[in-house]
C-alpha cells in the first residue's frame, strides 16, 4: 500500500493505493449497524493484527445510503440494481462496482456494501457529480454546507482500489481527485468530518503501530481495533 497527500484549495486530501495482488480485503458489520449476528462484528480481532494493513470507513447509515449490505450469506438489507458497490469475493480480492453491471450476486460473492449511484465510470466523472443541487444526489452535508469531507473508494486499471478523503470537498472536486489518481470506478463513502476515517498499520501485533492517512482526521489511528456500532471495511497483508 501507498499513501500520499495531494492539496486542494490549501487544503490537504489524502490518497491511498491499495495493491489487490497483495492484499485481501474484509468487510465488517458494526456492532449494532446493520442489525443482527455477524461473524465480524464491530472491530478488527486481535488474532488479525499481524496481517492487518489498513482500516477505513464504510459509507452511509443504511437508512441513508440508497443501497443494501450483504455478509455471511445474508442480505441486511436487499441489494439495489445499480448501485454503486464495494464488492468483496470469497478469495479476499474486491472491486467497486454498479451492481448488475459489472457484478451480480454468486457463490465467489463474500459481500457487497453499496452507497448511492458511482461517483466515477468508464474513468470520468458521472453526470451526477455535477448535479446543481448536491445535497440531493450526495448526501446531507454537516450544517447545510455542501464543501464538507468527503470520501471515496475507487478502483483503478489494473483492478487495484484507491481511497480518498479530506476537508472542503465538492462531489465534481471528489470524483476529479479520484480520476487523477487513476480510478475508472469510484463510489462516495461517508461524508461530514466525524465519519471519514483511515488507519494504516506497521509492526507485529505486540507492537502494532497505527497512523492515520491525515493527521486532522477526527477518530484515533486504532479506532476500528476497538467495537464500533458502524460497518467498516479493512485490508490484510495476503500470506507470503
């Protein structure tokens, strides 16, 4: 994994590039969202902090998000045609994608978090990234104010998935990070400076040594090593 921080307007945008060759990747349920019993539920286990690489937020309250969650062979809540999709398999690879386009559900399928409709496609920004009213289309900004944090996830060429997130972003400012950065998809996460976390992770598990993608964001580095109520999703060093 390589992480960077690129600026926007003087403000600071962290970027990480995650190589799916390398790296398998999880999606973990919170401890109360979504409702249920989940064999990951609400933090990463001790007994995974030696391979563990990178944690990250997820995207919307699902109540929110214009889409489904689906883990351990059930949906929490029913998948949405043509949502936009974190799409993780059985082998540990994964890729964002419009659900029903580029994936569908199947047996290779471990879980599916979707968010909204893509932010990115075909290696542009969509239509909507610009839509003239962005509350509407990408999610209720803190305050009313729509140049708030914002995160994305992404995946580029190659198949390898990018992450962004930083302050004072716009939806049209957000997808044109992820497209310099070489995304071809990309889908929004969580928005508002409370939600928009990234850690990565060095050292064996005795001394595990975590650090946030920017400084200024607002949870602590090891936050999803302890149970959160949210989903969020992680990355591990494959064997060898």
């Amino acid at each position: 994994m390589y992480v960077t921080t690129v600026h926007q307007s003087g403000h600071p945008v962290g970027v990480a590039w995650m190589d799916t060759g390398r790296l398998r990747f999880a999606l973990y349920a919170g401890t109360t969202q979504p409702a249920g019993h989940w064999s990951n539920d609400g933090a990463v286990p001790p007994t995974l902090w030696g391979s563990l690489v990178a944690t990250m937020n997820s995207g919307f309250r699902l109540n929110q998000s214009m889409g489904g969650f689906y883990l351990d062979g059930t949906a929490a809540v029913p998948l949405r045609n043509g949502g936009a999709s974190f799409v993780v398999y059985r082998d540990g690879s994964a890729t964002v994608a419009e659900w029903g386009r580029d994936a569908t559900l199947s047996p290779a399928v471990a879980a599916v978090r979707q968010n909204l409709d893509l932010l990115v496609d075909h290696g542009a920004p969509t239509p909507a990234a610009a839509d003239p009213n962005p509350s509407r289309v990408w999610g209720a900004p803190y305050h009313g104010n729509v140049v708030t944090w914002r995160s994305a996830l992404g995946v580029d060429r190659q198949g390898d998935v990018l992450y962004v997130a930083g302050p004072a972003l716009l939806p049209p400012t957000l997808a044109a990070i992820m497209v310099a950065a070489g995304a071809t998809r990309a889908m929004e996460l969580d928005i508002n400076p409370l939600w928009d976390n990234f850690d990565y992770f060095q050292g064996p598990p005795t001394a595990l040594k975590s650090s946030q993608l920017l400084p200024i964001m607002q949870f602590p580095a090891d936050h999803f090593l302890h149970p959160y109520w949210r989903d969020f999703i992680a990355a591990f060093a494959r064997p060898g």
